[in-house]
C-alpha cells in the first residue's frame, strides 16, 4: 500500500511512518522543508513539497497541524492553528477533486470537539461543544474540511485524538523535568478529566483505520479508561517514584499561559466506543501500564 502522511515529521508522524514501513508500505511525506523532514525521516520515505509530486496514493494519513502548546494563544497563533489544519485539509480535498482518489483518508481531530463537559462520559455520537470555546471552533471546521472528501466517494475517517503519550514528545516529556525533581502535582482542582492514549496504541489505530473498509466517520482515538488529572499525577508518581504533590493552582495557570490553562483545567471524559465495538484492541487501556511501558522500557508495541 502506498500511504501519503502530512504532519509526517511531528510526535505522532514519525512513529507512524516507522510503522508503515515495518509491515511493508510505501510512505510519502508531504513537508514543507524537505531538508527538515529527512533529517528526521527514516531513508526509504520519499519526501515532497507538493502534492502533485506525491502520485497516485491509497490512503492518505492527514496529521499536519501547529502544535496547539507552542505558544501563548493570541489572536494571531490562534488563527495560525486553524489555517495550519484547515487549509491543508482543504487541499487535500481540492487534489482529491482533480483527480487522485485515495481509498480512505484519515484525518486528524481532537478531543476539544467536545469542548468542555465537565462528567459526561462522551462517545463519538455525542454532539460537540460550546461554539464560543477555541477547541471547539478549531476541530469542527477542522472535522467539516475533511468530511468533504466523503463526498467524492473516498472513505473518510475523523480520528478524535487526546493526550498522547510518550517519553520523547507530546504533554509527557514536559513534564517528566518538574516530576523527576519532585516538584510535580495537579492543576487547578485536579478533579478534571484526562482522556490519554499511548502514542503506540493510537498508530495502531490509525492502521487499523486504514485497513478497515467498513470504517468511516469520526472515532475517538483514546484508551478506554480516561482518569482524573490527581490519578495521573499521582501514576507518574509511582513511576517516577517521586512524590507529585506540588499543586499548581488555576488562577496561577491561567497567568502564565492565558486561554490555553483551559485545556488543562477543564478537561473531557472521552471513551473510545467505536473502536472497541469494532474489535480493536489496545495494548495499553490502563494508565499504569501506559507510563510503565514508556518509562520503565516495557515495548509491547515498538512503533517509535
């Protein structure tokens, strides 16, 4: 199979690359620096500036997208996280509208469709969030570029993805410094929801995704047992074997990172409903296991 991947060189791109390659796909990274994505490319992965480089492809992966924590949230970044995943999500659409028509596409989402829901247990056909939150005006017009493809009859699936986690990226590898010091512990009430996933399991899925012909729309890409942010805090502890006890109150949240301390405080209790009826099965569904496959070197799922 031919895959073309966009968002190719960030923490969820490069493992999934890797996983194409090891069962046998071909892979083409579409890149704005072509010097960039072979630095950090595994040599067998053809690189392009363009799409009408990339050829014919039978699924495309659709990653691309600022890093939502690169940044204080002013209107200007705001606007730059949207335009990062919207317009190359629209043109992937436009080039599949001129003629290459992959069997699926899987696009990327996020859990901040659903925007702030406090208990609610939240499958995929729940309805998304307050228009007035970021998260929520980010992923639904995100989510609406994409299920145009769905419309030239290519298969369309919107991958709803939370807090992933690894050692050598994503949310983790922030705080693993502060813990290791001992100066971790919740945030805000540490009462809110975190609905993760390992990095492995969510490739997984994705491969999962692609292979099955009978999936499309939108899927939680998130480990079946969400926690409270005091329970995973409290796991990393363990772990780390280092106390988490150092709170980090709201307010003070709020003024280092402004709108973003959002995300942090509030939080979704996201449950991954289509994909377990569908038969997947995830290597990782509990927290402990997750942070001690990453962090005591348990490789159940090697895909890095």
């Amino acid at each position: 199979m031919r895959v073309l991947v966009t968002g190719a060189t960030g923490f969820i791109g490069r493992a999934l690359c890797g996983a194409l390659l090891a069962r046998g796909d071909a892979v083409v990274a579409l890149t704005r620096s072509l010097a960039d994505a072979r630095a950090v490319l595994p040599a067998p992965v053809a690189c392009v500036t363009a799409l009408d480089d990339a050829g014919a492809t039978d699924a495309v992966v659709n990653l691309a997208g600022l890093n939502l924590a690169s940044g204080r949230w002013t209107a200007a970044r705001k606007q730059a996280m949207v335009a990062s995943r919207v317009q190359t999500t629209e043109g992937l659409v436009a080039w599949m509208q001129a003629g290459v028509r992959p069997r699926v596409l899987v696009s990327g989402s996020a859990i901040g469709w659903y925007g702030a829901r406090g208990d609610e247990p939240l499958a995929e056909d729940a309805a998304p969030g307050r228009s007035s939150e970021f998260s929520v005006q980010l992923c639904t017009a995100w989510e609406a570029a994409a299920a145009r493809a769905a419309a030239l009859g290519v298969r369309t699936c919107l991958l709803r993805t939370g807090i992933v986690l690894e050692g050598d990226g994503g949310s983790l590898a922030r705080m693993l410094l502060p813990f290791r010091l001992g100066l971790g512990g919740p945030m805000g009430s540490g009462r809110q929801w975190m609905s993760w996933i390992h990095r492995a399991d969510l490739v997984a899925l994705i491969l999962w995704l692609i292979d099955r012909d009978d999936a499309s729309g939108p899927y939680n890409g998130t480990a079946p047992e969400p926690v409270r942010h005091a329970e995973f805090v409290a796991a990393l502890g363990r772990v780390l074997h280092r106390p988490a006890i150092v709170p980090m109150p709201g307010f003070v949240l709020r003024l280092l990172i402004g709108e973003m301390a959002d995300l942090l405080l509030t939080g979704q209790k996201v449950l991954p409903v289509r994909a377990l009826d569908g038969g997947f099965t995830f290597a990782y569904p509990r927290l402990d296991a997750a942070l001690q496959a990453i962090l005591g070197g348990d490789k159940r799922r090697a895909v890095q």
